[in-house]
C-alpha cells in the first residue's frame, strides 16, 4: 500500500485547490486596496453570515475563543458570577468564562448525543442552587450566583434547546451558544413548531472560523450571532479596544478583530457551505448504512428526531480505543479524539474543586470515543476502507466481510 492511499483524518487542501482563482483574487483585492482591516469584506461577510444563520446581527472577531469571551461580557456576565456549561467540550468554552472572571460550573451529558444533559443542568439548578430574593440561582457550595449557560453544540449537532431555554427563562439565566462546531446545525423546536439554525437561539451565540471546522478560514477567525443590537454593538466595541469611535475609548476592551483577508476568504467558502454540510450528512448517511450491512450498526453516532447534525466530526465509541487507534494507524487511516479528558478533570481547573466521578457520563465516554475521518470529499470507497478495518477490530471473525465491495479498492492500489 502507498502512501496515496493514506484516507486524512481531515482534507484541508482540496477545498482550497478547488476555489484557488477565488481565494486569490481576495488576496489581489485587499492588496490593491490596503484594507486589512475592517472594511467593506469584512461587512460583507458579516451580513452574509447573519443571514446565514438567521440572525439579525454578526460581529466578525479573532478566533471563536474572542467570540465566546466578547458575547459573554457584552450579555453582561459579571466577575465572580457562575457560568454553568459542560465537562465535554474544548478548553476554549471554560477559558473564555474565566477570563470574563467568571467561574464554570459544569454539568454533565447525555450518553447518546454526549451534548448537554437537560435533566442533568435542571438538577443542578433545584438541587444544588437556592433562589435569592431576585430570583436567580445561588450555588448553595460556593454562595456564588448563577448568571448563565453555555450549551455546547458539539460535533456538529446542537443541544436538546426547548428544555434548556425553558429552565434559563425559569432561573432568569442568560443563554450564549458554543457554536463553534456547528455552522448550518438545526434544531427542532417543538415549542415553536419550526426548525431553527444554530447560533440564532440563545440570546447570543459564538462561532470558530478555525480551519478544520464545517466554515474555515485560512488562519484564525470568528464571529458572534444576536439579535440584540445593544450587544452588538457591545461586541463591536470590545473587539475594537473598546472604542465607540477613533481614540474614544467607553470601556477597556481587546484587539480581537476579523482580518479584512481571512473575511473575504470566508465570504467565499460561505457560499459553498450548504453543499459541503450536505456532503457531511451523505458521508454520515453512508457510515450508518455500511455500519449497518456489518451488523456493527452501534457505531454510527445517534441523530435525534430533533437535530440536523452537520457532522463537523463522526464520533463513535470503541473500547480498548488505543489498539482501535492502532489498528486503523497500520490500515493508513487518521483518527482523532475529541477529547481524552473532561474539563473537570484537567490540571487548569484542580483549582474548582471537582473529582473523579462527579461526572460520571463523561467520564464513562471520554476513553471511548474515537472520531473516523470526515470531511465533505471523503468517497465512499475510502469509507469503505474504513469501516472494514473498524469491523476487523471489533469483530475479527468478519474479517473480509467486505471483501466483495472492497475488490475495486484493491485493484486500484
Ligand atoms: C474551536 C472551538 C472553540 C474555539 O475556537 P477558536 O477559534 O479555536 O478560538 C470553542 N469551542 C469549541 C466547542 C470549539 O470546537
């Protein structure tokens, strides 16, 4: 087998070799123009993308880290304030609650979805919180208020939101969607009786323009949704030192604006997003069923009624994860793990006082979990590929089950 044959984890090239002559002429045009910064592309992609996500408002920042952090101070989100999200996810949604002085407070996930228990969050909040004479949640162990909730749409599929937004009305918290993951996500709001994109839900939302996500720029960028022009505008000052206007400082703020290049580049890509989510959902559609056909149907990840997942990644769950690892490594197939271990239990946060089994969903799935290539050019005989050799792990007497189908793969190497 040659190295060609190798199936990536994750193809960041062919997207970009695909739209070469449209990349560049961002490049040309903000060369012959000098506006790195701010300026009509970066407007342009920030109306593009409100609309996108059905959103009245987009403020292009930094990184999808600027985004949580900005829409967390400008929803006014005070120091010494609880902010409660989940053990699951990336650092950057518990690092951007504490640099707002913030302290998180976690609660755990569903087994199926791994995405933000409801059930879990509502016996936080009776349980483990009183009411003070305003009616917000104190935490009883700590005697510190409870401000608000960062849902994490992980993976690509969004958190269960009626339930989450009917206890955030009920404990007056405000809600900030992790979006980061979950560019063109739906969720079906049975309360409403419509489907609703990601990142319009919440009272704001963040997005990563990292380059692997579903919307990637070529380097760092992000962006916050609302439809409250107050925090917009909020948000808008904080990515800009705080300025109302040139050398006007209202607030200290930070330098976390969107790059005039990375946004037209954005603007570019934004344009084939809905294809590519579509292209996400066929893969996933395609694993299910050749999973399926193996009788290893256990290892396609779940999709509730409710959620239209755009696969950012295709997570399943293996035991004995490091031979899997391993065994895929010497089949030339790249894996990722998102992620080996729960905030909770990370040495940044020792200091919040949690221990082994106080989450203990997350724990359980944290050493099982193992994310199979995905990306919207992967073919189906890579996908193939890949699912012989996860049903050659897991059940070793099937062995060649898809040898018929694999006989074309075989003849090409
Ligand atoms: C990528 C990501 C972030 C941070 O985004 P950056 O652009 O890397 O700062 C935050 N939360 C989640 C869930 C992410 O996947």
């Amino acid at each position: 087998m040659t190295t060609t044959n190798r199936i990536p984890f994750l193809d960041l090239v062919a997207p970009h070799t695909e739209l070469k002559e449209e990349l560049f002429a961002v490049f040309e045009s903000a060369l012959k123009t000098g506006a790195f910064i701010g300026g009509p592309m970066v407007e342009g992609f920030e109306r593009d993308f409100a609309g996108f996500c059905e959103s009245r408002h987009c403020i292009g920042v930094g990184s999808g880290t600027d985004a949580l952090r900005f829409a967390l101070i400008a929803a006014g989100i005070a120091p010494g304030e609880i902010v409660i999200t989940v053990p699951n996810t990336f650092i950057a949604t518990a690092e951007a609650i504490t640099q707002t002085g913030a302290r998180p407070a976690f609660v755990d996930i569903d087994e199926r979805t791994y995405n933000m228990d409801p059930e879990r969050l509502r016996e936080y909040l009776e349980v483990q919180c009183r009411i003070d004479d305003r009616g917000r949640p104190v935490e009883r162990k700590t005697g510190i208020r409870v401000a608000a909730i960062v849902p994490v749409h992980l993976y690509g599929q969004m958190c269960d939101m009626d339930p989450i937004l009917e206890l955030a009305g009920l404990y007056n918290l405000t809600v900030i969607e992790d979006a980061c993951q979950a560019h063109g996500a739906e969720y079906f709001s049975a309360k409403e009786n419509r489907w609703r994109m990601a990142g319009s839900m919440g009272r704001a939302a963040a997005f990563s323009f990292y380059p692997g996500k579903n919307l990637g720029a070529c380097g760092e960028a992000g962006a916050v949704t609302t439809d409250d022009a107050g925090l917009a505008q909020r948000v808008r000052m904080l990515r800009d030192h705080g300025q109302a206007r040139k050398y006007y400082h209202h607030v200290e703020g930070y330098n976390g604006r969107l790059d005039a290049i990375q946004a037209g580049i954005l603007r570019v890509k934004l344009g084939h997003l809905d294809d590519w989510n579509a292209s996400r959902r066929e893969v996933a559609e395609r694993y299910r069923d050749l999973f399926a056909e193996q009788e290893t149907a256990g290892l396609a990840p779940y999709e509730p009624d409710w959620a239209k997942s755009v696969y950012h990644l295709y997570v399943a769950r293996v035991p004995d994860r490091e031979r899997a690892i391993q065994h895929l490594t010497e089949a030339h197939i790249g894996t990722g793990i998102h992620y080996p271990v729960p905030l909770h239990l990370q040495k940044a946060y020792e200091y919040l006082g949690y221990k082994a089994g106080d989450f203990p969903v997350s724990e359980m799935v944290s050493p099982e979990i193992l994310s199979l290539p995905m990306f919207p050019q992967l073919t189906g005989e890579q996908q193939e590929r890949v699912v012989e050799a996860m049903v050659s792990f897991m059940a070793p007497e099937k062995t060649g089950a898809l040898v018929g189908q694999m006989a074309h793969v075989a003849a090409a190497q």
